[in-house]
C-alpha cells in the first residue's frame, strides 16, 4: 500500500501544481479583485475539479493512452515526475508552461526509451489542438462579448444589481470552468497511471466506479488540495497585476476559455455531435493559461485591437516546443535512473 | 442571494432618495434666492430651515447606502467610484446650504438692477445641479442618456460662468454701487452662486470617467 502511494506521489505532486497554478486561471480575477472570496472560489473550484475529472475525465486520458500506454508502475511514476519536473523548473524560471505539453513530452520520452513507437496521427491530433486552443478561446471570448454587451445593455439593470448578477455570475461559471479543468486536465495527472491502474472496479449505490474512476478521484483530491493550499498567492498576482479587465469581461475570459476545455474534453458532447453528423472536437487535454491567454487576446481584438501584446503569442508557441522536449529528455534520463540505480522495471 | 437581491431592492430606493434630496436643495436654493432679491426675508429664512433639513437627511442617507455598499453590495472596483460620486453630490448640496447662510449672515445690499442678472445666475447654477441629479440617476440605471446629462453640466457651467463675468464688470463699473467694499462683497456673492455650477461639474467630470470605466 505505501509503495503504490509512492509510486503515484509523482502523479498527485502534479495534480497539486495544477490546483495551485491553474485554478487562478478561473478564479483569479475574480478573487484577486476581491469580487468573491479566496473560500468561496475554493470550496467551488474543489468540488468541481473533482466532479469534472470523475465524470468527463476519460476522453482526454484516452487520447493520451493511444500516444504511448506507460505498462509498468515505476515507468508511470517516473514519466509523470518528469512532467511535473519541468513545470516546477520552468515556472521558476518563469516560462509559460503547460502541464500538458509537460506530460506528453514525458510520455514520448518513455516511448522512446522502451523503444515503442510513438503514435504520430495521435501526436499531430494533439499538437494541432495545442495551436487551436488559443485560438478558438480568442474566437468564443471575441463572439461572447458581443453578446454580453448587447445583453448587459438591454438588460436596463442598476449597476448595484449589475454587480450582484455579476458575482453570482463569476461562481456559476468558476464552477463550470472548474469542472472542465478537471474534465480536460486528470489526463496529465493521472492518465499515464490508468493503464496500469491498481484499483478495481466497484459499485457503490448502483453506480459503477471504473477503476480509472478511483484514480481521477485522487487526482481530483490532489487538484483540490493544490487550489486549497497555495492557489491563493497565485490568484492575488494574476487578478492585481497580469490583466487589468473589468467584471464582465473577466466573466467573458473564464466562459470563453472553459468552453474551450469542456469541448476538448467532453465525450458526451463528442457523442452529440458525432450522432448529428457534425465535426467532431478532438478530446486533448490543453492548458487553461493558454486557452486564458486566447481569450483575453478575443476580447482585446473585440474592443478594437488595441493593447494587444503579440509577444506573448511568441512564447506560447515556442512553448509547445521547448516544454515537451525538456520533458521528454528529463524522463529519458529519469527513466534511465529509475531502471538502473532503484532497480525498478519502467516497462514490460 | 435573494437577501442580496432584497438588499439591492432597498438600496436602490435609497441612492434614489439622496438624489431626491440633491434635487430639492437645488429647488429650494433658487426659491431662496429669489426671495432675498425680492426682501421676502421671513420666507427667506423658512428656505435656510429647510435646505439645513435636506443636507441632515441627504447626510444620514449617504452614511447608511455607504455602510451597505461597503459591506456587502458592490464589487470593490465599482465601490470607491459610487462613494466617491455620493461624497461629491453632497458637497453640491452643502454648498446651496453655505451660499444661503452667507446670504443670511452678510446680508449683502443688491441693487435693483442687478437682480435680473442675479437670477439667471442662480437659474444656470440650478440647472447645472439639476442635470447632474439626472446624469447621476443614469449613471445608477446604466443607461446611454447620462451622456447628454452630462453634456447639459458643461452647458449650463459654462452659461454660469459667462453671467458670472459680466456680472462682476457690471457691479464693478457701476456708480450705483459706492464702496469698493461693497463691490468686493457683492463680487463674492457672484462667485458662491456660481460656485454651485462648479460643484456640480466637478461630480459631473467623475462620472463621465466612471461611465467609461464601467463599459465592458
């Protein structure tokens, strides 16, 4: 038991990074702003990380399977400390970094080191939806707040019932937002452990409980605990000193950017669309800094295309590079470490 | 949240009431006047009472609508914004009460001739407040207008500010008017009426700034 508890520390250790780093993502301005409180964003966002990644966790952690499926323990906890490496030494140098890009860098790292080919068509599926996330973030923000604006000023409200419908607003969506963070982001931190999952699957209240399950409602726990403990510091910064927006298009960039999750995340929706005949979205898990990013960029262009900094489109994309290439060389060599000096199979 | 909503409900009535009561100093600060140019001084004097009544309640509303604002209505972007526009407005009603009690304290001789010019004065004075009362309830229902209210503060200031220089020629090119001391005295009194216009597009420059603001 504590040797399964270790051997998933690595996976649990990115899931707190993730809690802590990305949650402000969703309630950053809203808390940095002191709009809502630190408590009531946490209790939210727990719950809903939690709910999201049990529920819809599945899509996003099958496409990742599909690029590489890690087939032994010690090899899982290796590839998911080499993500989680790299988004602890990339934050400190205060690069934009993914745990997504992190961890399939670290997934074809192991590929490479147990000499498996790497499924390309899963790759190219994956990256061109890294470039599309942003993109399609700016597309909903820019389409959101036309219809916000239009709605607020048909609305005809007092600005003091503005704000307490704006307030209300910013949980109802931190919540959704919380949820396809969850949905779309259990896959870097628990996927590379689901083919190897040690639990079984049960039934509690007539409710089947995959195994994979078990695993999500860990990792959702570790999320939450990451958004417990040390979000707040990194919502205080993201709400007083990246973006300057005002409420509603703060409201605008946390709908546009968890829209964008959820649709790379949902199977349902993948369902719905599929049985209708439409394009389907292609269920990857991408970073929810850079679906903000694109967002923000949306409302920027929707408020006439000023005071956009386009520099920081060019460290994003130099990102999607650099990110899973550091990682995969940090679980190259890890994995090196782990098979040769701890004596542990990392692969079967 | 629907205590919340409740809440809003009352507030609203409230923030209308204090605009209510900037509305009526102005209504009463005209009427005052008047009655001074025309040496009604016993109704004069009922105007004082009821402009110091006005300012008392305008006063303890301010006090209870920041109280709630503060504690649990608006966002803190918009907070120090709607104070800082209810502090504002007050000052123009404490300046009707002050401009009335030099009136009462000084009581300053007004050639017949001059009362005319006195009266449009006051009338532009008044009318600046007034439209600022308007922008300011437009400002509260989020509505386009306040713009053209706003527009009518800078109208009536500027109309205010050219009676207020013609007035002080006159008085000071008048040999009605003997004592340069009184020429002084009565060239204050052109200065405190207008003084109300000033005030008014003091609060007036504020909330064109915070309409800004608050367009998403």
């Amino acid at each position: 038991m504590f040797q399964l508890f270790f051997l998933l520390s690595s996976g649990l250790f990115l899931g707190w990074s993730l809690g802590a780093n990305d949650a402000a993502n969703i309630f950053g301005t809203a808390v940095g702003t002191k709009m809502i409180q630190f408590r009531t964003a946490a209790i939210v966002g727990s719950i809903f990380v939690i709910l999201g990644a049990v529920i819809s966790g599945a899509g996003a952690t099958e496409t990742l399977g599909k690029l590489g499926a890690v087939n032994a323990l010690p090899g899982a906890f290796t590839v998911a400390l080499a993500a989680a490496l790299t988004v602890l030494w990339m934050t400190r140098l205060k690069l934009p970094v993914s745990t997504s890009q992190s961890i399939v860098g670290a997934i074809i790292g192991w590929n490479l080191y147990a000499n498996l080919p790497t499924d390309y068509s899963s790759l190219t599926k994956i990256v061109t939806t890294w470039v599309l996330c942003p993109l399609l973030s700016a597309l909903f923000a820019f389409i959101f707040f036309f219809i916000f604006r239009f709605g607020v000023s048909r609305m005809r409200c007092s600005i003091i019932r503005l704000d307490a419908y704006t307030r209300l607003a910013l949980i109802v969506v931190g919540a959704f937002g919380a949820y396809s963070l969850g949905a779309n982001n259990i896959a870097n931190v628990m996927g590379v452990f689901v083919p190897i999952s040690p639990f079984e699957t049960s039934e509690i209240l007539s409710l089947s409980f995959s195994s994979a399950q078990k695993l999500f409602l860990l990792g959702g726990l570790a999320i939450a605990a990451g958004i417990i403990t040390y979000s707040r510091k990194v919502m205080e910064t993201v709400g007083s000193n990246l973006y300057k927006l005002s409420p509603v298009a703060a409201l605008v960039v946390v709908l546009a950017s968890s829209a964008v999750l959820f649709l790379f995340a949902s199977e349902s929706l993948e369902f719905w669309l599929a049985s209708r005949g439409l394009p389907t979205f292609p269920l990857v898990p991408v970073s929810s800094s850079q679906a903000v990013v694109g967002a923000v960029i949306g409302i920027g262009l929707a408020k006439g295309g000023r005071n956009i900094n386009f520099r920081i489109l060019g460290k994003i994309s130099v990102g999607w590079v650099t990110t899973p290439i550091t990682s995969g060389l940090i679980a190259y060599i890890l994995l090196f470490v782990v098979q040769n000096l701890f004596l542990m199979p990392v692969y079967n | 949240m629907s205590i919340l909503f409740g809440k809003a409900k009352n507030i609203e009535a409230e923030i209308e009431q204090f605009f209510d009561k900037i509305s009526e100093a102005g209504l009463i600060f005209s009427a005052g006047i008047k009655d001074y140019l025309e040496g009604d001084f016993e109704q004069f004097h009922s105007r004082i009472d009821d402009i110091n009544k006005q300012e008392g309640e305008a006063d303890n509303l301010r006090r209870e609508i920041r109280y709630y604002l503060y504690t649990k209505m608006l966002i803190p972007e918009s907070r120090g914004d709607v104070l800082g526009l209810l502090e504002t407005s007050d000052n123009v009603i404490d300046t009707t009460k002050t401009v009335l009690s030099h009136f009462d304290i000084e009581n300053p001789t007004i050639p017949d001739s001059l009362n005319s010019e006195f009266l449009k004065l006051t009338e532009s004075a008044v009318s600046a407040l007034s439209s600022l009362v308007k922008a300011n309830r437009a400002f509260f229902k989020n509505s386009n207008i306040i713009h053209d209210y706003i527009h009518k503060v800078h109208f009536h200031e500027h109309e205010a500010d050219r009676i207020e220089e013609k007035l002080k020629k006159i008085i000071f090119r008048s040999d009605d008017i003997s004592s340069l001391a009184e020429k002084l005295q009565l060239r204050d009194f052109v200065t405190y009426i207008s003084s109300l216009a000033d005030d008014a597009e003091d609060v007036a420059e504020r909330l064109s700034v915070y309409s800004i603001k608050r367009s998403i």
